[in-house]
C-alpha cells in the first residue's frame, strides 16, 4: 500500500496524467476535425478552380485551334499552289471568317508573297521574324498594332516543315476583342479572375482591364515555368503581393496557357461559415488550455522545488553550512529523495571539513611546538658556548667558539621565523636576512664601518632559507674582517628578487685596501670558507667575485624552488 501512494506520487505519473487530460482532447479533435476539414477544402478549392478554368477556355482553346488549323492548311496551299492562287484563296477565307482579320505565309527570305493583303510584304531582318524561325513549335505573339488591321492582334505562328526542313511560317491573327469575347461571355464568380499567357509572358487575353495582369500572375514563376505548369494548381504570391490560388490549362501546346486565380485565404472558405470558424478556434482553445495546465503544473510540481534545491546547493557551496538540512513543499517522490540525499551529502561534508579542520589546528599547533622547541634548544645550547666562551683561556678559542655561537644563533632566527609566520612552511627571505646581518654586524663590533642593506621580500622554503641565511652570515663575518678604508669603511648587503624568472641574488661588497693580501686572506682553507663552498652547493649555484684595488664584491644568485621532499632528503 505504502509503495502504491509512493507510486502515486511520483512525478512522471502526475505529469503524464496532466499532459493527458489537456491534449488528448486537442488531439482527437484537431486531428479528426481540423485537418479533416482544411484538407478536404483545400482539395475542393483547387478542383473548383480548376474545372471553372477549363471549362472558361472551352471556346478560347477552340479558337485557337481553329487559327492553326487555319494557318497548317494555308502552309499546304503555299507549298502546293501558286501565289496567285495562294492569295485569293487566304483572300476567301477571311472574308469567311469574322474571328480572323488576317492570313499570310512568310518565305525563308522573309518576304511575305501570300497574304489576305493585296500588297507584298517584307520582314527580313526584323527581330520578330529572326525569333519565329528559331522556334520549332506553333507559338502565339501579339502585337497592340497589327501591320495590316491596325488593331491589336494576337499572331498565331504554325512552322511549316517538308521532309524536316523549315519551309517558311503560316500566320493568322486573332484580334484581341475577340479572344476577348470568348472568355467575359463565361459566367464567372466575382473573386476568380483568368488570364491568358504565352511563353514570353505576354498577356493575350484578360477578364478585367480595371486590373494590372501582372498582379494577377505568380510573383516567383517565369512564363517558361507557368507553360510548363499546364494542368496543375498550386499557390503562390502575386504580383501585387496577395496569396493566391492558381490553375492552369493549357490552349497551345508548350505556347500558350489559360491562368485562373481565386484569393488564397478565400479558397478553404473556413472563415465564411461556423463550421469552420469551430475547426479552427476549438483547437487553438485546447492547445492553450492545456500548455496552462501543463505551464502551472510542471510550476508546482518541478520548477519550485528544483530552484529552492539549486539555490541551497549554491548556498552550501559559498560556505553557508547552514542549508545543511533542506525542506521542500510536498515534493514529488523523485524530488523528496534528491532532497534527501543533498541532506545527506550536506552533513558528511560538514563533518568532513569540520575533521579536516581541527586536523590542521592541530598539525599547526604541533608544527609551532616543533618550531618553537628548536628555537629555545639552540639559543640553550647558544647560552652554553656564551658560557664556555667566557671560561676559555685564548683569544683563538673564545673567536671559535664566537664563530660557533654566531651560526646557531642564526639557525634559532630561523625558527623563530618560521613559528611566527602564518602558513609555518616559508619564511620571508627580507626579514630573516635583516635579523641575521643584525646580530652579525652587532656581535663583531665594528663603529668604524658603515653597513648599508637592501632586502627584497621573497618566500622560501627552509632548504633554501637555511643555506641562504647562514651564507650571508658568512659573507658578511668576512666582509667586516677585511674591510679597509682610509677614512669610514663601507659595506653593502643587497638582496634582490626577480619575480619574471624566479632569481634570488645576494650581494655583498665591502671596501679594502690591498686587493692582494685581502685575497690571500679569503682564499684561505679555514672553516667560514668551506662552509659558503658547502652553501653554495646546497642552493645549487657558484659565487661570483669581483676584485678591484678599493672594492671586493661577492655576488650569488639562485632560482627560487617549490619544496620537494625528496630533494630535501638528499641534501640532508
């Protein structure tokens, strides 16, 4: 029962049954109702327009037909009878015939020998007739002027051909009122309009003169394109930009076509009746009555617990412990557990940290001991060889044990540095280095010497901290042994530090007198100069020495190093 209610609850099933009620409505009806009705006036429109076209060109096409008809017998005439046969027998026909105000048979040379017309007529070298006899096929052109009528006409072209060789071109023209005739006697609706059109895009015929034909014909088909559509529909936009529905039947084979076109909004005829006005207003109401409920429903269900789970996952990582117990509004089952689960992750975390914490106070408080005890051991055992130092009978004892007192005490000044620096792993090279040239300059004594320092601020390690402290404590015992001067002797200790390539440089310079016996002096075998040979090797680097007359300069730079565990082992 009780994994029933959790089953009830659970998110897919509510949003399922949701989503359920509100589309399967919409659903049903929009499929069966709407498409139903659109696809089956649609369907309807297209046929209704293009029976009506076909129907309008009945007496259209059959004049035409009737011309090349006209214009094939009178190529036989040509090719058979002579010209004044030829033009007497045109001559009849016209007279016969009311639709037709002209009949003509134009050579190869473009002369025209047989026509309704009495005179002979020439058309070598005219566009019209170069066009013509490029053309394999019976074609239709007009003319607002007619050479022979003067009125407008519309120019049926049949190619006569003997054994597949051009011959010349039969030609009948039509006047334009009474292609005119044969498409307004039609009984048309007043929102259907037809047009008749050659390859060329000239218009032939047209129901109304009230509008431009060009706004009546499709914006994006060439006439190429509108012959070859003959027998279909399709909608397209106008010339004017409306949306219209277009049918085309063909009069002329691959020349000449009959265009009708309805209003595209018109052709469903939905918004005309209440039938279609349910079609389309009853699913747009579901459709938005079910993206509300779904909209409200996924809200309550997801979103508002989502975001209070966000916004108290993004508290805990600032910092803030106390979301550590989250609370959502009967969430749903899938909800509840990641609830539940950030709860958990929350509070073995804190305690985590809270272990890790007290771990590291406890390492800094045992790492202070540490660094404190040595500190108090080696000033100790400083007071001891203070004491001895005081007890010995000759000057060479008490200087070497001075010499012993001074080092440890630099070693203590270590320490010392490193129990009062926050992160109790690196020291500052400028404040340790001051504190060791301090008590070297104090303990030597030495009122005729001018000591000027310079330290730059660098943190180091101890393996590097040591050797560098105890080498200037050196460096600068020799400086203040030897250094001469006529009047106040000087002395420069400078450290530099280079943060672009990591080189510390430690440099002291003190002034003499007599580059010689000074250098004879510190190239001597005794104990200070081994252990700057021994310092040096340990920061992995060799000294520079400048001599002059007046100065002597000792100069040793190094790359500062990361600690590195195993190569502080080695060098121990």
């Amino acid at each position: 029962m009780r994994r029933l209610g959790s089953y009830g609850r659970s998110l897919s099933v509510r949003l399922v049954l949701l989503l359920t009620l509100a589309l399967l409505p919409l659903g049903l009806l929009s499929l069966y109702q709407t498409k139903k009705v659109l696809d089956e006036a649609e369907a309807m429109s297209r046929t209704s327009l293009m029976s009506k076209t076909v129907a309008a060109s009945h007496a259209e096409r059959e004049l035409f037909q009737k011309a090349l008809g006209a214009a094939e017998g009178l190529g036989a005439l040509v090719l058979a009878a002579s010209a004044d046969t030829c033009r007497a027998a045109v001559t009849d026909f016209i007279a016969e015939h009311s639709n037709f105000v002209f009949a003509g048979f134009i050579e190869m040379d473009g002369r025209m020998r047989c026509s309704s017309h009495d005179e002979e007529l020439d058309f070598a070298g005219t566009p019209d007739f170069e066009d013509a006899i490029t053309k394999t096929g019976p074609h239709v052109v007009m003319r607002s002027d007619g050479i022979v009528s003067g009125e407008a006409v519309a120019i049926v072209i049949h190619p006569i051909m003997r054994r597949g060789v051009l011959q010349g071109l039969a030609t009948v023209s039509i006047p334009l009122r009474v292609a005119n005739e044969t498409i307004r006697e039609t009984q048309l609706e007043s929102d259907l309009r037809l047009l008749t059109v050659n390859n060329e895009g000239e218009i032939v015929v047209s129901t109304d003169p009230d509008y431009r034909t060009e706004d009546l014909l499709p914006r994006d088909v060439t006439p190429e394109q509108l012959v070859g559509l003959a027998g279909s529909t399709f909608e397209a936009l106008a010339g004017s930009g409306t949306r219209r529905l277009f049918a085309v039947s063909e009069l002329i084979p691959g020349s000449v076509v009959l265009v009708g076109s309805a209003p595209y909004e018109n052709s469903a005829n939905l918004g005309g009746s209440l039938q279609g006005r349910m079609a389309l207003a009853f699913p747009l109401v579901m459709w938005i009555a079910g993206m509300g409920v779904a909209y409200l429903g996924v809200q309550r269900l997801v979103v508002r617990h989502v975001r209070a789970l966000r916004s108290a996952m993004r508290r805990f990582a600032l910092g803030d412990r106390a979301v550590g117990s989250l609370a959502l509004d009967n969430p749903p089952e899938e909800l509840a557990e990641a609830e539940r689960a950030f709860n958990r992750m929350a509070l073995l975390i804190s305690e985590a940290e809270q272990r890790r914490d007290q771990d590291l106070r406890d390492k800094k408080v045992l790492l202070k001991e540490v660094h404190h005890r040595v500190k108090n051991n080696l000033q100790l055992i400083a007071s001891i060889m203070n004491m001895q130092m005081r007890s010995a009978q000759s000057a060479e004892a008490r200087g070497l044990l001075s010499g012993l007192q001074q080092r440890v005490r630099g070693l203590a000044m270590l320490h010392r540095a490193l129990y009062a620096a926050p992160d109790l792993t690196t020291v500052d090279a400028a404040e340790l280095l001051q504190a060791v040239i301090e008590d070297v300059a104090q303990s030597l004594g030495r009122p005729d010497v001018t000591l000027e320092t310079h330290f730059e601020s660098v943190e180091l390690y101890p393996d590097q901290a040591v050797p560098l402290s105890m080498l200037a404590a050196e460096a600068l015992t020799n400086a203040l042994k030897y250094a001469r001067a006529p009047g106040q002797a000087r002395i420069e200790v400078h450290q530099t530090f280079a943060a672009a390539s990591g080189q510390v440089t430690l440099r002291v310079a003190n002034s003499c007198e007599g580059a010689a016996a000074k250098a004879g002096e510190l190239t001597s075998s005794g104990l200070g100069q081994k252990l700057m040979r021994a310092f040096e090797a340990q920061l992995n680097t060799l000294a520079a020495v400048t001599e002059s007359d007046d100065s002597y300069v000792y100069e040793v730079s190094f790359t500062r190093e990361e600690f590195d565990q195993g190569a502080s082992e080695r060098k121990a």
